[in-house]
C-alpha cells in the first residue's frame, strides 16, 4: 500500500522528469532547425564564392582543408575528366555522404553556365554537436539529481505536519477520557481533520458514558428485585413446609435468580473504569471455586470433568477472572445435556460441551474480536466473557470443528 509521502515523491519526480523531457526534445529540435539552416547558409556562400571564382569556358578545381570543389562548363562535360572524389557519386545529389571515414555534406547541382560539384566536410560540425549532447546529457543528470533532492526536501515540508497528526492518532489508546488532536499551530485543511475528529471523539464518550450509566443504572434497579426474589425464598424455604415438587420448582428459580444476581454482578464490575485489582491469581484456584460454587446447579458435579495438570498464574483482577470462568461453564452446561471438559495449560484454559455449537454470527464475532460486530445469538453470558477479556487484554477463541459435535471455548492469557 503506497503511502501520501510516496505518492508525492513519485509524482513530484515524474513532473520534473516530464518537464526536462519536453525542455530537451524542444531544445534539441530547436538546435538541428538551426544547424540544418546555419549549414544550408554556409553551402549557399560556399557554392557563391567558387561560382564567382570560376572561368565560364574551362573546368575548375578547389580544395581545401573542408572543400572539395569541381566546376564544369556545360559544353565540356562529356570530356571532362572529373576528380575521383566526385566521379562515384550520383549526379544530382544533394545531402550527406560517407566518404573514406569522413562525413561530408554534398551538394551536386547543376547551375547557369555548367555543373557545380561541391562537399565539404561536416565532421567540425559532429564533433561539437556530439560535445553538445554530452553536455545536454550532463546537465539532465544533475537536474534530475537536484530535483530528487529538492523533492524530497518538499516532501517533508509537505507531510510533516501530517506525519505529526497521524502520530498523535497512533499514540491514542481507548480509554474512558482520551486525548485530543492539537488543534493550533496547524495547517487550515488539518486543523479542519482535527476538529472532525476531536468532535467525534466527543460523541463517542457521550454515547460510551450514557451507555455505561444506563447499564450501571438498570444494574442497580436490578438488584433490588433479586434481592427480594432471594430473600423470599429464604423465607419459604425456612418454614420447611414446602412439598417435594415445590422444592425442586424452588430451586431453578434459586439457580436462576443466582445466576442473573452474578450477570448483574458482572455487569457493575465492567461498568466501572478503573475498579480493579491486578494481582497475581493461581487459575485452578479459581476454577475450583467456580466449580464448587455451580454445586449441584444444572448438575455440574457430575457432568464437568477437570483436565491438564498446569498450574498457571496469572495477573488479574480475581473477581473479573472468577466472572469470566463462571459465565464460560455455565454457556456451556446451559447449551447442552452432555459432559463438559475443562482443561488448563500454561497459556490458556478450554471448555468444551457436546452441544450443537455455536452459530455462525457468533463464531464470526469472537474470531473477529469485540470491535468489530455484535453478539445477537449466543446469549448474555459469552457477551459478558468477552467483555471481560477485553477488559484484561485476553483473547477468546472458537475452535469449533464443523466434522465434531460441541463447541470448544479457549481462553488466552496472553492478547
């Protein structure tokens, strides 16, 4: 992916290029104009000179260092014994010719009075064009060579006042109150950038900060309720008056009422920036208390089964990692009636049920990370694990196998 930067060099080389090209073509067909015009000039005084020189009645001989010259009356051309310079070429022939390694220019005509065989040697004349090229040549390379130089310079004239705002951006970590882009000292189309961007900053912690009241709002209304819920049942249950088939009505309506307290419990922890402890936490520790804890719930005693014989430690805050583990064992005793395996490594924990899986929508959003989409089909419970791991920078992974019936959850320690 090209860069702004390197879009600009390119295009500032290619201008610069395309300009020296156009200057050079329209220089050198300036110059071969001129040449061509200086060098008909010059075999037009040349051809007036020896004519003026000339008898009319007998042949003529000129040469010189450049010159070749032969002059023949009309009336003697046929006995005319003519130089062997002249005697292989045509007659008329205006233009160049090659002879014994040397360039001339020939200009054999025929004039008032007789025939005029004229050459002159051009080969002066290549040598300073040839001199000229080299030169030309010289100076494009040194153009071109300052022209990189000087593009680049502007270049980062030009994208440092961009490279400073993309840095700014880069620097931002989200956060509940996050920095804003300076908006002084910039360039007017930039500060128009920063604005949009630190107004839209602005709305997302508005629509974050109601968001996290409301949650932490209702969480709290919640409680009162499950309070009553569960002290009622306290109530009745200490009475002891409650027949068979009540009691076990009871108890899914204490599992229930357990497990939505823990949600709203949950909810609270994650509403609130900040309120966490980082300390070391041993996760069979606390695997084992959330497993102590389900108890006979969904009958978690006989259906999970604890794997690996690792003994990690992580940095964590215990209450979030507790919520975690609980809201990842009780997704997966609620979806299927089956075994369910925990197993823990050194880098991470699995569970795996014999459900129906995953849905797709949701095996999407936990490849793809919390940023990225929502969560519609997998319920309250992965939705609240997921936001934890982000909380501690952790990753949630689906291994489903499509070939293998269940799904398989693997928590990372590591981001």
């Amino acid at each position: 992916m090209k860069s702004i930067e390197q879009r600009i060099r390119y295009s500032g080389i290619g201008i610069v290029l395309l300009t020296l090209f156009a200057a050079l073509s329209s220089m050198l067909i300036v110059n071969n104009f001129m040449e061509d015009a200086a060098l008909v000039s010059d075999m037009q005084k040349e051809r007036e000179f020896l004519l003026s020189e000339v008898d009319p009645e007998s042949t003529f001989t000129w040469r010189t260092a450049t010159i070749h010259a032969f002059w023949v009356p009309a009336g003697q051309q046929a006995e005319a014994d003519i130089p062997d310079f002249f005697s292989l070429m045509p007659f008329p022939y205006n233009g160049e010719m090659n002879v014994d390694g040397l360039n001339y220019v020939v200009n054999n005509i025929e004039v008032p009075g007789g025939r005029l065989y004229l050459a002159k040697d051009n080969s002066l004349h290549e040598n300073n064009e040839k001199l000229f090229k080299q030169a030309i040549a010289a100076m494009c390379l040194v153009m071109v060579i300052l022209a990189i130089i000087l593009v680049q310079l502007t270049i980062r004239q030009l994208i440092a006042p961009l490279t400073l705002l993309t840095r700014e951006i880069e620097k931002m970590e989200p956060a509940a109150a996050m920095a804003r882009l300076s908006e002084q000292d910039v360039d007017k189309e930039l500060q128009v950038v920063a604005k949009s961007f630190n107004r839209f900053l602005d709305e997302i912690e508005s629509y974050v900060k109601r968001e996290k009241t409301l949650l932490g709002m209702a969480s709290h209304e919640l409680r009162t309720p499950i309070s009553i819920i569960s002290g009622a049942m306290d109530g009745i249950e200490s009475r002891g008056n409650t027949s068979l088939t009540d009691i076990k009505a009871m108890r899914r309506i204490r599992r229930a009422v357990d497990e939505m307290d823990a949600s709203v419990e949950a909810i609270l922890k994650l509403t609130k920036y900040g309120d966490q402890t980082m300390t070391p936490v041993p996760v069979r520790d606390i695997v084992m208390e959330v497993l102590e804890d389900a108890g006979e719930a969904h009958n978690a005693r006989e259906r999970v089964r604890l794997m690996g014989t690792a003994e990690p430690v992580v940095t964590a805050d215990p209450v979030l990692l507790k919520m975690l583990v609980r809201n990842l064992l009780n997704n997966a005793l609620q979806h299927t009636t089956g075994s369910v395996n925990i197993r823990i490594e050194k880098e991470w924990i699995e569970v795996n049920d014999e459900g129906t899986g995953l849905p797709q929508d949701s095996r999407a959003f936990l490849n793809t990370g919390i940023k990225r989409g929502g969560l519609s089909a997998s319920g309250l419970g992965l939705f609240i694990a997921t936001l934890i791991c982000e909380r501690l920078r952790w990753r949630l992974l689906d291994l489903d196998n499509p070939m293998v019936e269940g799904t398989k959850l693997r928590l990372m320690f590591m981001s």
